[in-house]
C-alpha cells in the first residue's frame, strides 16, 4: 500500500525519482514491489538499507532467529509473486 501510495503523490507532484529506506531483510521485497509497480522507466528508484542493522553475508553465521526472519521474507515474496497479476496498479 505504501509503494502504491508513493507512486500516486509522486504523480501528483511530478517527481521523477524516490528513495526507499528500510531494513535490509526487506530490501528484496521492497525492491521487487516497487520494480513492480514502478515499471514505466521513467522513475529514478534507489534503495537504501539502514545502518543500524547488519544483514549476515555468511549463511553459516547467521543464527536460528535470521534463518526464520529470512524464511518469512520468502514467503512474502512468494505471496506477492502470486497474487500480483490480479492486481491493478
């Protein structure tokens, strides 16, 4: 809803370009909504992870807890993946 709502005030003020700010476990997602919704071209989207929290390079340092955070991130994705084509943007 908030990437649907970018692109409408976005529209409404003639900007041509946007930041995205989030947590780096979301990055995938948020990248994947937004070159979704944002598909024209003309828009300038860069995406920017948060300092505060590091995403683990290394699968086998990463705990339980970033193995399930990862996890449910996939399923969001795939949510997304499979409902997107009955949507109208």
């Amino acid at each position: 809803m908030e990437v649907l709502e970018a692109r409408r005030m976005m529209q409404q003020y003639g900007l041509k370009s946007a930041i995205f700010v989030s947590s780096p476990v979301h990055m995938r997602r948020i990248k994947l909504i937004a070159d979704t919704i944002f598909h024209e071209g003309s828009v300038r989207i860069v995406f920017v992870p948060i300092r505060v929290e590091q995403a683990s390079q290394d699968l086998f340092d990463m705990t339980l807890a970033d193995y399930t955070r990862m996890g449910k991130e996939y399923v969001k994705i795939i949510w997304f993946l499979m409902y997107s084509p009955f949507w109208s943007t």
